[in-house]
C-alpha cells in the first residue's frame, strides 16, 4: 500500500489479485466442494470462514451479504471443522495478502478435502473483498478523500465495471435472506409428552429439532404452515410424532392415526442431526407411507 494513500484498506491491484486468483484456479474443485459437499465444508463453517476473512479487510459490501446469509442458516453446535484452527488460518491469511501453507490445518487432524474448501473460501473472498474495498477505494477519489492519481482511478474503474455483473445478483441475494431471516418466526418452544414419559426417539428429536430449524428458510416453511401436520419417525423399534405448522412444533410417543408419512432410519444419523451434521445424515433417512 502506498502511505501516502490515506485509504486505509487493501484494494484489487494485479499484484494483490495474482496470488489469490491462482489460488482459486489451484483449489476450483475445492471451491465446488464448499458448496455442494457439507462434508467437506459446511455452510455455517464457510460463512464463519468468509467473515473472518472480511474482518481483516474490511470490506462493508461483503460483511453485509454474508452476514445475512450467516444470519438466514442460523447458529448451531458445529463439527470439529469450525474449530479455531481453521478460523486462525483463515486470518493469518488475510492478514498476510497471500495464501499460506495450510500445515496447521493438517496437524489438527483436518480430512484433506476440508482443507482444499478451506483453502478455495478464504481465496474466494479474498478476491471479493480486494474488489469491495476498490469501490470504496474509488468513491474516495471521486470524493477527494484520497489522490485522484487518474491513472490508477482508471484501473479501479476497470475493476468495478468486470465486477458489476457479479456484485449485483450478490446484492440482490443478500437483499433477499436478510427478507427470509426476518419474515421466519422464531423457534417456538417444543411441546413435549409429561414430564418423564417421553421416549428416546422424542429426547433425541427434542435434540435435533433446534438444528434443523435453524435455517431461517425451513423455520418459514414449517413454523408458516396455516395448519399443523403430523409426520411419524421410526428409528429401530421406537416410533415418536412430529407436529409442525401454525407457528408451533410438538413431539408425541408413538405414530399418531393421522401422519402424513413416516421417515425410517436409525438413532446414528439422529444423533448426527442433533449434533449439526444435518444434510449429510438426512440422506440416510427413509420415506415410507404409515
């Protein structure tokens, strides 16, 4: 950085985007995996990993889109990937303006391809945040809050015009979670069976439910229904009743005479819910008619 730019931020320069695109390039599969394998990286871990990052650049634009997307899934008790390794890694990068030998991340014990979507996010965001602090950057300028210097306004310029297309459906994304985040209501108390009645299925349920709720689109969809439906669970030979709409959830023993459906599985993946793996362990779950 130039001191004497009073800005007080990185911005996308060639030198401080070259490492952090060749990186992504290096980690794409990495970068997928993020998105589409919770086991590699799961979404409230990237978000925590993006804000981390965000927190050491900066960068207002990104803090707001991915805050309200941190906000719309909701905080839960999280794997043994959103450890402080992985947030300290995150940083240190950040801090540092290049990507760094993730060793660290390795010696704690993280799968290798955690480490590669851990890797792709904070290049990732990274390159947005470089990009959201040169429009500020420019704004300044333009603002005679900092040295005109026309040839660099020039490439600022450049930059913000190839990132328009990009930032706006960002925008527009964050725009929409933040609307979903505040319309859901919030997770009622779960109706449950007397006191020393209830089941394993149904504490194991009482468990989970916070969990799965926690994203602000499923709290909408099930809290919002305008009336209550019954969906039965059978988990080896215990059965347990889950009533959901109306703003209200309730857990019951046993499989009432008017559930919809019944999910069949074991008391693992329920266990696994309860403890945050959501996704991963839904699919191990069975539909059958009661």
């Amino acid at each position: 950085m130039d001191r004497r730019d009073p800005f007080p931020r990185r911005t996308a320069t060639p030198a401080g985007l070259a490492p952090w695109l060749g990186e992504i390039v290096l980690r794409l599969p990495g970068l997928l995996a993020s998105y589409t394998r919770p086991n590699a990286l799961d979404a409230r871990t990237r978000e925590r990993v993006i804000l981390a990052v965000t927190e050491v650049n900066g960068c207002r634009y990104c803090a707001w889109i991915h805050g309200n997307w941190a906000d719309f899934l909701g905080e839960v008790v999280t794997k043994v990937d959103a450890d402080e390794a992985v947030l300290a890694y995150a940083r240190a990068c950040a801090e540092a303006g290049r990507p760094l030998d993730p060793a660290p991340l390795r010696e704690e014990g993280l799968p290798a391809a955690s480490v590669r979507a851990v890797q792709a996010t904070v290049a990732q965001i990274e390159v947005s945040n470089l990009v959201g602090n040169t429009v500020d950057g420019l704004l300044a300028r333009l603002t005679r809050k900092r040295p005109l210097a026309p040839f660099t306004a020039v490439q600022e310029l450049a930059v913000v015009g190839a990132a328009v297309p990009l930032a706006l459906p960002m925008l527009a994304a964050g725009a929409g979670l933040r609307a979903v985040g505040r319309m859901a209501p919030p997770l009622p108390e779960i109706r449950m069976p007397a006191k020393g009645e209830a089941n394993l299925l149904v504490h194991l349920l009482a468990a989970a439910i916070p969990t799965y709720l926690a994203n602000a689109a499923v709290r909408l969809a099930v809290l919002g229904l305008p009336v209550e439906v019954a969906v039965g669970l059978k988990a080896g030979r215990t059965t347990a009743t889950v009533r959901g709409g109306r703003r209200g959830v309730g857990l019951e023993n046993g499989l009432s005479e008017d559930v919809l459906f019944v999910v069949e599985g074991e008391v693992e993946p329920l266990l696994r819910i309860a403890s945050g793996d959501v996704i991963g362990e839904l699919r191990k779950l069975r539909l059958r008619s009661p």
